[in-house]
C-alpha cells in the first residue's frame, strides 16, 4: 500500500514533530508534510499550546501551491475549535482544496477519535491512514496516555554502578555515572512537565532540580516534593530557585506553622492523604493529572522508587549504569522498599533498549 516516497515524506513529518518535544505539552507533538508532483513544496510543526497547528502553517506556507497536493500528516487532523487562533484543521485543508490525506494514526481524543477522517472523506478528500502508525504512537505516548486516562505518563529515571548502587555506605553518589549521562539525564528532564523527588534526597543532595548543561533549553519543569510532615527547611535550593514551581506534597500529620513557612517562600503546599505511613502514590498521579500535569519524572531515592513501581504508576524506566563497582551490603540500591519473595512477581520490563551513553550505559524501556 506504501511506497518509498510515502514513507520518506511521514518520516519527514515526524521528524518535524520530534523538533518540539517538550514544548507543546498538553498537545501532541505534530508535523505536516504538504507533496506536490512528488516533491515536498511546504511543512509545519507545532510549536506550542495556543499557537497554529502544523497543517495551518504548512497550508499558510503552501498558499495556492496546496490545491490538489497530498498531505502528510502524524496524527489525525482536529476538528474542533481549540482556541480562536486555532480553528480545525479540517477546515483549513478542505478550503485549500487539498485532494489526499495521509495520516500515521488516529487521535485518541475524544473530541476527534475518527471525526476528522469523517469530515475529510464526505468532502471529497482521498484520507490514507497507518503509515508508520507504531513511531507515531511511540513519538507521542505521553499525550496518548493523558488524553485517554486524564493520568501523566510517568517515567522513573535513575543512576547507578554495575553492581546496583546508588551511592555507597556513607551515602557518598556524585558521580556515579559520567558527563554524557548527566547530560543525557538533563535533556529527559527538559521535555518533562514535573520531576518527583521525596524528601530524603532534598535532604541529604540539596538539588536544584533545574535543567542545566545542554542546548535548546525549553524550561525547568516542575518540582514534585514528597515531605509528609514538611521537614524542608526554606533554604533549600528548590524553594529558593522558581518556588513558584515548587509543590510540597504533605501528610495531614504537618504542622500548619511550617505549611506556612513553606508558602512564604512562593510554593504551593497540597495535602495528600497516607495509607501506613506513606502517600497513596495513585492518588498523588491523579491529582497532578487534574492539574494538567501530564508527564513525570521521578528522580527520587531508593524509597521513592520503590513506592512508586509498587503503586503500579511508572509506565517508562531509564536506568543509567556505570562501569564501576561498589559493593557493600549497606551501600544503598535503587530499588529499596521490602522487595518481593518470589521470582515469579519480579517487574518485568517490555521493548527494552540498550544504549552506549558516554562512558556508560543507557537500559530503557516500559513495565509489562
């Protein structure tokens, strides 16, 4: 069904999507592609949330060149009024009297989901759709799972020696893995909207939790901090960098004077409710889903981490691993928690890539 060009300008489109990750957080990353004769005679992206999407620009760019060319396009064209300077996009490509449509899949929200191929056939236009579906929804799983779940797509990143620590007896970790991974590790956190810490680790490591050290910086995303009883002391970096990014996640156990403390200095105090002891990790995903938060990375210790692939929500893992070894019992792992008694109930992990970053390696991939 699919030639080589066809597969050539999709690529293309992606590529052009890929261009904004992190920047159109709540929409999905979209490239449009617009073929003339064979050749590409315009392209858009989408830059941002409330600014035109990439068939408008391509079409804009296109102007009279558009009537009977083929669109290339990663996802689904909308067709409802998203804001006044984004009418739907089937509109536009109707009116530039494009004749084909080629999509890589079908968007998942709900106020499309199909209604945009709908609107295109019944004016006549030729719609193709499947090319290349599995990059596409790869390249915009973390939209896919807020827009069908109202959840963020959680990632757990962490650090560690080939032996399985994350730091050793004394607490000691930097740095455990070499410049190219802390780069790599600063590039993840650029495309996120939030990072997870608890409490141990502002503590003990006193992170900024900013992005620093690379190019084509997008922003510093927000600053999760998991602090039942609100121990933070206010001169800790991340009140004092952009608190007004800051949110201090507390147990109805903290004290209201420092709450109050904590709002001085700009953040945002939430109360979350505990179950033995610790935050109902579900619930705290679900409350920032609320608050349009739609993706997450959780940098947090070893507790943290165990809580968290526990509670079930982590979706996507990046573990980075050093070519060195540390040893000792006490030495702390990047999984802590109790553990599991049997093999049989071990995490697996799907799709799992492996990856030279640096010095070290790379092992991503997603929970069974």
């Amino acid at each position: 069904m699919w030639n080589k060009n066809d597969i050539k300008f999709m690529k293309k489109a992606l590529h052009l999507a890929q261009k904004m990750e992190g920047k159109t957080s709540p929409d999905p990353m979209v490239g449009a592609v617009i073929v003339k004769n064979g050749k590409i005679i315009s392209h858009g992206y989408h830059e941002e949330q409330n600014t035109p999407h990439a068939e408008a620009w391509a079409i804009k760019k296109a102007a009279k060149q558009a009537k009977g060319s083929t669109l290339y396009v990663n996802l689904e064209p909308c067709c409802f009024f998203e804001t006044k300077n984004n009418p739907p996009c089937t509109k536009a490509i109707i009116k530039a009297g494009i004749k084909k449509v080629v999509v890589a899949m079908q968007d998942p929200n709900p106020q499309v989901n199909g209604k945009g191929f709908e609107e295109l056939k019944k004016a006549g236009i030729k719609v193709n759709k499947g090319l290349l579906t599995k990059e596409a929804k790869k390249l915009n799983e973390v939209f896919i799972k807020y827009i069908t779940t109202g959840l963020p797509f959680v990632i757990l990143k962490t650090a560690m020696s080939l032996d399985g620590k994350i730091a050793t007896k004394t607490g000691e970790s930097f740095w455990i893995t070499g410049e190219e991974s802390r780069k790599r590790s600063h590039k993840i956190r650029n495309t996120v909207d939030a990072i997870i810490i608890g409490i141990g680790t502002i503590i003990k490591d006193d992170p900024e939790l900013t992005v620093r050290n690379i190019k084509n910086k997008i922003k510093n995303p927000k600053k999760i901090i998991l602090d039942p009883l609100a121990k933070i002391d206010v001169d800790r970096k991340v009140l004092r960098i952009e608190p007004e990014k800051t949110i201090v996640i507390v147990s109805n156990n903290a004290k209201e004077n420092k709450i109050a403390k904590i709002e001085s200095t700009g953040a945002k105090v939430i109360r979350a409710t505990t179950k033995n002891g610790s935050f109902e990790m579900k619930k705290i995903i679900k409350t920032l889903g609320k608050m349009g938060i739609i993706s997450v990375l959780i940098e947090g210790g070893g507790n943290t981490n165990a809580k968290a692939l526990s509670a079930g929500i982590v979706d996507k893992i990046y573990f980075f691993v050093a070519p060195k070894i540390i040893g000792g019992k006490e030495a702390i792992t990047p999984i802590e928690g109790e553990g599991i008694t049997q093999l049989l109930k071990a995490i697996k992990i799907k799709n799992l890539s492996i990856e030279k970053s640096g010095e070290d390696f790379l092992f991503s991939g997603y929970l069974c």
